[in-house]
C-alpha cells in the first residue's frame, strides 16, 4: 500500500437486493486529483446500509456499502490541499463542492454535485476507483459503484478530500466513526435543525443509533423532560441510562400518551424511524407551535397524510433533517470535545464490535432490533 498503484483488497460487495454483501478481492484504483488513500479503522453499521439492502433505498449496483468511516490516510493524490499523510479522518456521507448554492450558503449537507455523485455511486468528480478483481457477475475490470462517496465495508478505501474531517489521532476507530453519521445525524438534528433550548420538550421516536445519538444531545442542550419511544425494552431501558426522563413503548397509543405526560404536547419532537406512520405520530404529539424534525429516511413510494390546517391555524412546523443540518468540519471536531468531557458519552452507543466476516450477521441483528451501533473493527 505504499505507492499510489491500484491494490487488491478485500470488500463487502452488495450485488443485488435482498442479497447478502460478498465479502470478496476488489481492485481498488490510486486515488486521482483531490482524493486520498485511506486505511479503513473502523465502519458502523446503519440502517441507511440495510435499507440499500432490502431495497427501500434504491442506490446503482453493484455497490460496496459503509458509509460510516474512520481511518488513517496512507497517500494523497493531486491537488490535495488539507489533508496529508497518517492523518486521521472520519468520513461524512456528503461530500461538499464548496461551491454551490447551497455550500455558499453554509448548508453542505444539501451540496449539489455531492447529491448527484452520490446518487449514482460515484466520488465527488465523477470517478469510480472500484472494479471487480475476479470473474462473474460483473466480469473482471467491471466497475463497483461507491456508497455515498465511502464504501467503507473494505479494508481499504478512496474518497474525495471533500467527504473527510480530520481529528485527533488518540480517539479510538471505533468510536471515531460513530461521529460520521449517527452523532452528525442525531446530535445535529437536535442542535443545528430544531435548535433545541433548555428547559424545552423533547420526545425522541426510534431509539436506534441515530435516536439515541439525538437523545444524548437534547440532554446535553438541557432539554426537559426528554421522553425516549422505541418498541425494543433494552434500548427504553438505555434511554434511561443516558439521560432520558420518561421511557415509553411504542404503541398506536402513543401520541395520546405523550401528551398525557406533557399537556399539550411536547416542544420538539424528533423522528428518527423511517417510517411515514411513525413521523404522524410524531407529528402529533407536538403541541401548539411545535416543531417535528425527521431525520429518517422511509421509502421513495411512502406519503405522510396530516392536517394542512395545522400547519397555520396552529402554527406548527415540520422539518427536515439531512446529516444533521451539520458543517462536518465544524461539527465532527465540537462533537467530539463534547465527548471527551463527558457531555455526549458516544461510547455508550457501541453494542457490538464485528469482523468484516461478520457483517451478515451484523445486518441480522440490525433488522432484528437486537442491537444499537454495530462497528466493524479492522
């Protein structure tokens, strides 16, 4: 891996929906101009890889799937200019030109040529560095599509300089990575998108790694009280763990309930599911001038139905939430000192540690609701 020649490594390589990744040899080509060579640390687990999976994320494929990243740089190509050798990196899931409309205008999470690269599995420039290494189905030299600009399931990976924040090298991979998507998501959406203040409430639906990521920064804002909904008891019972005051099953009767608990409704309400029925429930358990932000991601087909009226008559607010609203460069580094002085306790989100021999049973557990942040650990 010393030379910027293309390598062989070893990735998780989806070919098809529904099918389990292969884990087999890629050709991974030399980063070109603006991109880098890094060592893969870690990779997370997310729901955003095992909605590509099952289909209700439709992404070009084949496609090496990880969009949750830490590693080491071990070369740079042309024109790189922030990043150098043995730095070490997390990866956020838009890449930002810095020059479109929306990167000018402070919002890199909605980049342009970032949406489009990554929604036809390509780098920020338009290249795909990876190609099959062996026979069928694709044939020896086929191109593989990049996940978001990542495709971190491998050992190793090429990204453009434009995906990657550079941090302190003493933070552990595996907790490392967990800033690249579920704290960006989850934290950013409580203080950047729905900018939550003390004393405000909060009701958190979905208790996944992005849902408790979100919890973990409502209680570092000082929200109160801050009500935990998922249906799985062992993550109701972390919720309480981390800071939650009231925990409650998921249930048809849970807008009712939440605002039994908080007359009126609560504040914000934050929906990390996915789900177009639970972003309803959501919905309605904000009070009179609440504001709903949702940061899942439900199929293309789903359509949420709610009252237009309210929208005006009772002045509330629905919101989208992309990468947490977040400037990486900006956020990934004040998450991370937030960390270490023990106001986000990251490291609680961390469920499993796996191989990447083990990422199939990784996904069963996702799906199953058995597990909060799954890590492959290289």
């Amino acid at each position: 891996m010393g030379t910027l020649g293309g390598v062989e490594i070893r990735a998780a390589v989806l070919e098809g929906v529904g099918e389990p990744p292969l884990i087999r040899p890629v050709e991974l080509d030399p980063p070109g101009r603006g991109e880098v060579l890094v060592r893969v640390g870690a990779a997370g687990l997310c729901h955003s890889d095992l909605s590509v999976i099952d289909g209700s994320r439709p992404r070009p494929l084949p496609i090496v799937l990880g969009h949750e990243v830490s590693g080491e740089i071990l070369a740079v190509g042309a024109g790189v200019s922030s990043l150098t050798v043995g730095d070490h990196v997390v990866a956020a899931f838009v890449p930002s030109c810095g020059d479109c409309v929306e990167c000018r205008q402070g919002r890199p999470a909605l980049c342009e040529p970032g949406a489009a690269a990554n929604g036809s599995g390509t780098l920020l420039g338009g290249e795909r560095r990876l190609r099959h290494a062996d026979g069928p189905p694709g044939g020896t030299g086929a191109p593989i599509h990049h996940h978001l600009g990542v495709s971190g399931f491998a050992d190793h990976a090429v990204l453009s300089e434009r995906s990657l924040v550079r941090i302190d090298p003493e933070l552990p991979w595996e907790i490392a990575a967990l800033f690249g998507c579920a704290v960006l998501t989850g934290v950013g959406a409580v203080v950047n998108a729905a900018c939550v203040r003390p004393g405000e409430t909060v009701a958190i639906f979905g208790l996944g790694g992005v849902g408790l990521a979100a919890l973990l920064g409502a209680v570092a804002a000082g929200a109160w009280p801050v009500v935990a909904i998922d249906r799985v008891p062992a993550k109701l019972e972390l919720a309480r763990e981390l800071g939650a005051t009231h925990a409650m099953p998921a249930g048809p009767e849970i807008t009712e309930q939440v605002r039994a608990l908080v007359p009126g409704g609560v504040d914000h309400a934050i929906e990390t599911v996915g789900s177009s029925e639970v972003l309803a429930a959501a919905y309605h358990a904000t009070r009179r001038g609440g504001c709903t932000t949702t940061v899942g991601l439900p199929h293309p087909d789903a359509r949420l139905t709610i009252p237009a009226v309210s929208l005006t008559a009772e002045q509330r607010r629905l919101q989208g939430s992309y990468l947490g609203s977040c400037v990486p460069s900006r956020d990934i580094p004040r998450f991370i000192a937030l960390y270490r002085a023990g106001r986000l306790p990251v490291d609680r989100l961390l469920s499993h540690r796996l191989g990447l021999d083990e990422l199939d049973s990784g996904f069963a557990r996702l799906a199953r609701g058995d597990a909060v942040r799954q890590v492959v650990v290289f």
